[in-house]
C-alpha cells in the first residue's frame, strides 16, 4: 500500500490516498523557532540510553569514520560572527543538539552590559573529526552558512558495524 501511495503521489503531484491538496516540502531550517517563540524549559541535550540512543563516541565508533587528524575541515561556516552574535542570541546555537556526533561546540558567553547591551565572546570549535556526514548541518542551519563539503581522501564513514 505505501509504495502504491508513494506511486499516485509521484504521478499526481504529492497527493495520495485521501489528499486533495499537495503535500508541501519545506526546508528543515524554516521549522527552526527562535528562543523567543519557544515556550517551556531550555533544550537540553538528550541523555543517552545506550539502547535507542548513543552518546558521541558511540555514535562516531559505530560510524566507522576515518579522518586524518591534520586534513583540511570539511565543514565551512561562511561567517562565524553570525554564529557569535546572532545564532547565540535568537537561537541558542541548535548546532550543539542537533549534531548527532556534536561536532559543533559553541564556546560562546554572553557578557555582561558594556553601555551598549551584551556583547558575546569566544569562538566555535568545530571537531569535525567527529564528523559522520550526515548532512544535518547543512540541512538545519537556520542562517545557512554552514556548508559540508566532501573531505580530502574520500575519507569518513564507512557504516560497517551497523
């Protein structure tokens, strides 16, 4: 039944069974929320059970990644002032939680008033070693200017113990 659906949706522009409008895609940063419209307590990230979910050593072992420690990173960030000011400001900095292998450690800290409000200070750690290429990134950034880029060699996850 899923691939017939998937079959009409292909053939009648997304609509399935039961749909009379079009199934719209949207790119996952535009479902990203700042920290204003967020209601509840903080995001934190999720504590690993070993079973359903892993932590980062985990996660890059069962990868099988392979990177040459001094290669060239494979993750370009257009602007990091954007990271530092902005994303920390209206976002929280969502790399840090939605990387799986958290490649992406802000080390950032907002300041204390200077006569013109808060100032941030610090930089971004990118361990992309860690990366497992998955892309999310590139696809969740909500000011995209993260862009992956293949890494020399050919190099990264090989997926064999999975």
């Amino acid at each position: 039944m899923g691939m017939l659906n998937v079959g009409l949706g292909m053939a009648f522009g997304g609509r399935g069974f039961g749909l009379r409008d079009r199934l719209e895609g949207k790119p996952g940063y535009s479902r990203m929320r700042k920290k204003s419209e967020r209601s509840g307590p903080p995001i934190e990230r999720v504590v690993p059970d070993n079973v359903l979910t892993f932590d980062k050593v985990t996660d890059v072992f069962n990868s099988g990644t392979t990177h040459d420690e001094d290669q060239p990173c494979h993750l370009h960030v257009a602007d990091t002032t954007i990271c530092a000011e902005r994303c920390t400001r209206e976002y929280g900095n969502p790399c840090q939680y939605f990387c799986p292998a958290a490649v992406y450690e802000p080390l950032f800290e907002l300041k204390g008033a200077n006569g013109q409000g808060e100032r941030v200070e610090g930089r971004l750690q990118i361990n992309f070693s860690n990366c497992v290429h998955c892309k999310t990134c590139d696809i969740m950034d909500p000011y995209q200017i993260i862009t992956w880029v293949p890494p020399q060699g050919g190099e990264g996850p090989v997926y064999t113990g999975l």
